[in-house]
C-alpha cells in the first residue's frame, strides 16, 4: 500500500470555497486539504485551508520570489517558529492548541503580478496536520478545474456516505479487526507483538492506556489498545492516523470500537473497566517496517490518545 497523504481519496487541488457554502469541520477539511494549491488571480472570499498539528513543523513552498519583509500570523507569539525564505514559509505551530483553532498567514509575492499576496487559514488538527503544501501561481484555465474540484466534492461526499452506510449496516468488521472482534484468537496464531511497556505514552493523554499489541496478517496490519476512561464522559473514538518518522501517514481502514468506552466510575463490572480500539491499514510484507506514532481521537477532535514507538512483526 502506498504511503497516503492527508487527502481525501479524489481530492483534486484545493480551490478556496465559495463565500456562501458552508463551513466545513475540522475533521472533513483536513481529510480533503490538498498538498497543492493553486492561486489565481481571480480572488476569493475564503481562503484556502492547511491543517497543522501542534509542534508538527510545515513548510509552504511557492513557485515564485516572496518579498523580503515579516510574515503576517495571527497570534504569531504563540508559534514555536515561524521563517521565510526567497521562496519557503516554515511554521512550527504551538505544542499547546485547540483543534479546529484557525490562524490566518499571509506572505507577499516580490513581483507586480497578480495575486499580490497569498492568505491561507491555518487549521488545527491533533494528527492530520502537513509537513510540505506546494503553492502554484501560474495562469491556467480556471473553469475545467472548477468542474472537476466539483465533480470531486460530490464523489467524495458519496463515498463518505457510504462508509458511514457500511459500518452502520455491519454487525462486525472484516480483516485483522474481524478476527479480533471475534474473540477466538489465540496468541501466537498471528504474527503478534506486545508492545505495553515499550510503547511511549503522550503527555495528556484524555485515557488511560493498559495493553497496545500489534499484528500482521494478509497485507494488513493492525493495532490493538486497550483503554480505560478516567474522565466523566463516554469516549469513543472517531479518527486515527499512524505517522512515521519522516512524516509518513498510514490512513486506517475504519476503526472498530465495539462501544463507547464508559467513565471508570459509571462501569458496572469493576473487574472490566477496560475497552479496546482496533486500528488496522493496509500495508504489504515490505510496508509498515519503521516505528509509528498512533493518535486516535473523539468527534470533537478534543479528547486525544498519542502513542509513540509503535512496530509492527
């Protein structure tokens, strides 16, 4: 499987939205942001969007000269770094953010063409965010690409309708999450790896992590943590993306969780105050041989679980 990027699956190069459409989450934006944007002249209302993640450094890179002065940043004192080259912007974003946090930037080109300046909406992510945007700024037909951006939109719309069909329709998920969920797995059955005390645990951190095993089977890999809730709200999780060292980003097929995970305090068993997340992605015999981070979050993106040094058999 190749290594993905924070794309939607047919995203094609991201135009900023019309003023009158609606405001997309966090989660939705992220997943569609493409690693190329375009500028034309014709201006627009909305900027385009670009997902960072705290301490995670970006880098944008334009096609043409930047003019030698400071970058505009909203809250710029809150960013780690923030650098600009003849042709580079870097931002290493805030350790401390929350998601769905937006920052505006805005650089200046060193030519009199048009657009003069180049703004983009910073967004915050816990995982999704990117390392490297290439930003174009060469005159092209806008009108093919319109349609197409469309067209696009609307398959992706479709697909992720779908999805959330399929698993609403599914008693049980398929794969290396199959054979989990149904309980009758012995270890040593599958190639396997206990990785609790070796795995590294992020600070705040909204559960508590006990067991993570990895396993690898049929072109699938997979990651099992069991998590107990000291908080007072139900958790479950909503997204999950392994990235590796060199930025790389493993996007999971869909999660399995067999319920939300109850607070501590609200379970009735006390000998069982632990659930567990299955994360599992495609990946051949020579793939997903580095060490991974895994973050996992809930829908409001707020309640996250990072672990480090996570490998596969």
């Amino acid at each position: 499987m190749p290594l993905a990027t924070p794309v939607g699956p047919f995203a094609l190069a991201l135009l900023a939205t019309a003023p009158q459409a609606a405001k997309p989450s966090s989660q939705d934006a992220c997943e569609m942001a493409s690693p190329q944007l375009v500028l034309t002249a014709e201006s627009s209302a909305t900027p385009p969007v670009v997902c960072i993640s705290p301490g995670l450094s970006l880098t944008l890179r334009f096609d043409a000269l930047l003019r030698p002065e400071p970058v505009r940043l909203t809250e710029r004192e809150r960013f780690v770094d923030v650098a600009s080259g003849q042709q580079t912007l870097t931002v290493v974003p805030p350790e401390k953010m929350g998601a769905g946090e937006r920052f505006q930037v805005e650089a200046c080109f060193a030519d009199d063409a048009a657009p003069a300046c180049a703004t983009f909406v910073l967004l915050a992510h816990p995982a999704l965010g990117m390392q490297q945007v290439k930003v174009f700024r060469r005159p092209r037909p806008v009108a093919s690409f319109q349609e197409g951006e469309k067209a696009a939109q609307t398959e992706v719309r479709q697909c992720q309708e779908e999805v959330h069909q399929l698993r609403a329709e599914r008693g049980a998920p398929e794969g290396l999450r199959g054979v989990l969920a149904s309980g009758l797995l012995e270890k040593g059955r599958l190639p396997f790896k206990d990785l609790t005390e070796s795995v590294t645990r992020a600070k705040g951190n909204a559960l508590h992590t006990d067991d993570v095993h990895s396993y690898r089977a049929g072109g699938r890999v997979a990651v099992e943590v069991w998590l107990t809730n000291p908080g007072t709200l139900p958790w479950m999780a909503a997204g999950a993306v392994l990235r590796g060292p060199q930025g790389e980003v493993l996007k999971p097929l869909p999660l399995w969780q067999p319920e939300p995970i109850p607070p501590v305090g609200a379970v009735a068993n006390k000998l069982k105050p632990r659930h567990r997340v299955v994360v599992e992605v495609l990946a051949s015999e020579t793939e997903a041989r580095g060490t991974y981070t895994l973050t996992v979050w809930d829908a409001d993106q707020k309640r996250t679980v990072a672990l480090g040094n996570i490998t596969f058999p």
